[in-house]
C-alpha cells in the first residue's frame, strides 16, 4: 500500500490511490461527513466500481464489484455501509458494502446518469427524460417527473434538485412536501456548448448552482436570477495568440470552507474563492485530461482523476496509458 510518508507523488502533496480501475474515471464520492468511515468510492468505464478507505497513514484497497453496465455516478447513503450507482443500462443499483452484494433497487428505459441520495430516498435521472424517486428499502418507485429532454447533469443539496438538460433548459426542484418543479430556465453561453456539470451551493443566504460547460466556463445561476448569469472563465489559456478552450469536466463546492473546485480536459484543476472572482490555486498540467473529481464531507481532502475524456477524438486514445486517482489536501493556500 502507498503510505502517506511515502507516496507516489506527481506534484507536492499528491498521493496515488492503488489499484485503480483499468479505464477512465466516470464517478468518484467521498463517504458523507456521517458515515463511520472516512472512504472514496471510484466507478469507472471497465463497469468496476471500487472502494478505498483513507486511514492516517495510507490508502487501503477494501472491495470492489462489477455492473452490468458503466457507473454514470455514485452516491452513499449516511452511515457510509451503502452505495448507490446509476449506469448506462438504466439500473439504479445498491450496493451493501458489507456483504458486497448487489441489488436492483430501479431502472430506467435508459442510461440512468445521475444517483443523489435524499435520505431514505434516492432521486436520480435518465436519458430517458426523466427524474424519478425510489425507496430503496422496497425497490419501488414513489413518484416520476418528466423531463424536457436527456439528462446532462444534476445535484441536490437539502431541499432543492436541479437539472440540465439537452436541450439547454435548466429544471429547478423543490423537495420539501414536493417533488414540485419551481422554475424552468436556459443554461447560458454559447448554444452549442454542452453542460458537464452542475454543482448547488450556498451563496449569500442564496441557494444558486453553478453549470460547467464544455466551452471552459463555469455560470453562476439562481431562481432569483433567471437571465442574470456571471460567465467564470475557467480552462481557458491563450497560447501565441491563440485561445486554447478546454471543457470544464466537473466542478464540485467545498461544503465547510465554501470554496469551490474545478477540472478541465486540460489537464488540470483549480481552487476558487466561494464566488469564483479569484482563483486561489491552479495545479501543474497534467499528462492526461482530470474527468473527476471529489471533496471529502470534512473539506480537508480533494480527489481528482486522470484518464482520457475523449475531447481530442478517438485517434489520440491510447489503451497503454492508464487512469490514475490522486488524494491531497484541500489547501488554498500553497503552490500546486
């Protein structure tokens, strides 16, 4: 096992997981802050899913499984003995870490591409437009909500879900008493940018999510402000003249310290202040695109995965180069 004392290191503070999947990362979720174990899962597109637990002193490998099809996203339950996977079957999948069985707890007529859990339920959302909530106790469905268009990319954070769609239209959800739809808007940008990922935080006493697209920009949008949307210029860089745009692959919010994370096809991430107007640490490019990445509940750790993203097309993937997980700390203040 890599020990923290002696890692594998790719820059200052950057320790490897081992054992990683043979393919590129396609989910990645550290355990709640609630869960008795401090553990980060990693779905990957050979359709393994693995876990490792983050002990003191190293990075322990402690199980892993296989799906049907390939893990889309992963979500825990609160006390971290439970994981839920949508994939590209359709199958919203449970798996009990301590028996490791698996166990269909709901399906979709298409790639199921979002899993959040909503304790005791799970809400998740398809490519086949729709959003749908399940008891995963009795594997049933309680309630579905049609969407107007695949799904991109969604979150949740207490009582409020979004989700982007492919048409460009942005779906805001209440779940207290609900789930009741409270908005329908147009993700902003370009209309041949794709969003990637959408991240809620809290901003101001102001519920708002962030929308990362492949265009290197990151909004910042809310239901107090529909058409207002501030443009974060991400992974972008001008080379000779020539501005290099790289899609922003995932953009995750630090829950204790509000600062914000994104990575790019770029090779690289950055740290941000909670309003993404300064950037407080920009990591070194690395030799692949970074397709994931995860904050641990307690905002100490950052995860991020190397692999290749498909964004140069397939004549430059390479089967010989392998994906990577590294661990460092959530620090903004020290040189990547």
């Amino acid at each position: 096992m890599n020990q923290f004392g002696q890692p594998k290191q790719t820059q200052q503070q950057d320790y490897e997981l081992p054992n990683p999947p043979n393919d590129t990362i396609s989910a990645l979720e550290f355990s709640p802050r609630s869960s008795s174990w401090n553990a980060i899962c990693a779905g990957s597109w050979d359709n393994t899913v693995r876990i490792w637990e983050v002990q003191a002193d190293r990075l322990v490998p402690k199980v892993m499984n296989s799906l049907e099809g390939t893990p889309f996203d992963v979500t825990w339950n609160d006390s971290g003995n439970k994981v839920y996977l949508s994939d590209s079957s359709g199958q919203v999948t449970e798996w009990d870490l301590e028996s490791n069985q698996l166990r269909k707890v709901g399906l979709h007529a298409r790639a199921a591409r979002t899993c959040h859990w909503v304790g005791p339920y799970l809400a998740t959302t398809s490519w086949d437009k729709s959003i749908r909530f399940w008891d995963p106790r009795a594997a049933i469905e309680l309630t579905r909500m049609e969407l107007p268009d695949r799904s991109y990319a969604a979150d949740v954070l207490n009582d409020v879900a979004v989700v982007a769609c492919g048409d460009r239209s942005i779906l805001a959800y209440t779940l207290r008493g609900g789930p009741v739809e409270q908005g329908r808007m147009k993700s902003p940008g370009e209309s041949n940018t794709q969003v990637r990922s959408v991240a809620l935080h809290q901003n101001r006493d102001l519920t708002s999510w962030l929308i990362a697209k492949t265009n290197g920009m990151v909004f910042d949008q809310s239901m107090a402000h529909r058409t207002v949307s501030f443009p974060i210029r991400c992974h972008r860089r001008e080379n000779s003249g020539i501005l290099d745009v790289y899609a922003v692959n995932e953009v995750k919010v630090n829950m204790v310290t509000q600062h914000i994370a994104t990575v790019g096809s770029d090779g690289v991430f950055c740290f941000w202040d909670s309003q993404m107007r300064s950037k407080l640490l920009e990591s070194k490019v690395h030799p692949q695109p970074i397709t994931k990445c995860a904050i641990s509940g307690d905002g100490k750790l950052f995860a991020y995965a190397l692999g290749y993203d498909w964004s140069k097309g397939h004549e430059y993937s390479d089967s010989s180069i392998k994906p990577h997980i590294f661990l460092r700390p959530f620090e903004t203040n020290v040189a990547a």
